[in-house]
C-alpha cells in the first residue's frame, strides 16, 4: 500500500486457490480419462464430454483469477488479468456483499463483492489479499452515494469489520422506526 496516496493492490494467492485448482485438475483430469481410456459411447459420452467442459472452464476461471490484479485508491477500484474493468466509486451505483458456504453446517465460507456501475461491473472474492480494505471501500462509496443495501449485504459488511457508518449499529438493521 502506497501510505501517501491511499492506493493499495491486492492479488489472490495461489494458496488460496490451490484447493479449488486441484479439484478443477481432478475433474478434469476423471473425465478425460473416462472418454479417453474406457471409451464410453452414447449418452455416456456427451455426459463426460459436458463435464470435461465444465471442469476446464473452472479450471480457466481460476486461472484468470491468478492472474488477477486489484487496485485500489480513493477515486476507483480496477481489475486487471486478461483485460482491465474499473469502477469510479463515485459512479458505483450497486454494491452486493453475499456470503457462501459449502455445506449447510460448514462454518467455513467464502464472501462474493459485486459491485457494479454504469460502465461496468466487477465481482471479487474474500479469498483476496486485503478484502477488508476492499468492502470497506465499496462500503464507503455506497454511503457516499446514498445506496440501497440489502439486510444481508449490511450483515456481511458487519461481520468484515464495517461498524456503524450511516446505517446504524448492525443490531438495529431491520427494526422499524416503533422498535428504535
């Protein structure tokens, strides 16, 4: 982070990604073997020939991901891999922080920041280096521009360490005006 300016970069870490590219690789690397060893044929094959695709493209998204360079200042955020999306915070007009977990009981999860603007869209991920600084930019851009944020999307800005700037202390999100 450059202290003077504010600006920040920020990259996904291939530990990070390893688990995710490793299941890629063995999907891949099952279905080829069905199609190419055992030689399946009919509906079978168009089946592994379908999970082939998904399998590679998964495996190509992950490695745009690795590829991927967030930057980050006090006017915009930009995403550069392959081709460069940036979003002026001053013209964000969407802001959406979703969280996910795997299985229903799994306390392990991921978070998913879309943020989106006239000219464009971005999505990042939790698995980010920095993504604290990233929501809480996109948090205070969304303030500053008078954003509508779902009750879910409020929660999860919470849970990342946003606290009470505009919308209230996160225990008083949803209550009505008679429960203040």
């Amino acid at each position: 982070m450059n202290a003077s300016s504010g600006a920040s970069t920020h990259r996904y870490s291939l530990s990070a990604l390893r688990g995710d590219a490793l299941r890629a690789l063995a999907g891949l690397g099952i279905c080829l073997f069905v199609l190419l060893v055992v030689r399946v044929g009919g509906f079978s094959a168009y089946l592994f020939l379908a999970l082939t695709a998904l399998f590679a493209a998964y495996a190509a998204q992950l490695g745009l991901r690795a590829l991927t360079l967030v930057e980050l200042d006090p006017q915009r955020i930009r995403a550069r891999d392959i081709v460069t999306r940036e979003i002026a915070w001053r013209e964000l007009s969407r802001a959406k922080l979703s969280y996910f977990r795997a299985r229903r009981r799994d306390r392990d999860g991921w978070m998913q920041l879309k943020l989106r603007s006239a000219g464009g869209r971005l999505t990042i991920e939790s698995h980010i280096d920095g993504f604290e600084a990233i929501a809480r930019a996109a948090y205070a851009a969304a303030l500053a521009n008078k954003l509508e944020l779902s009750e879910a999307s409020k929660a999860n800005f919470a849970a990342v360490g946003v606290r009470d700037q505009g919308w209230g202390a996160p225990s008083s999100w949803g209550a009505t005006p008679e429960d203040k």
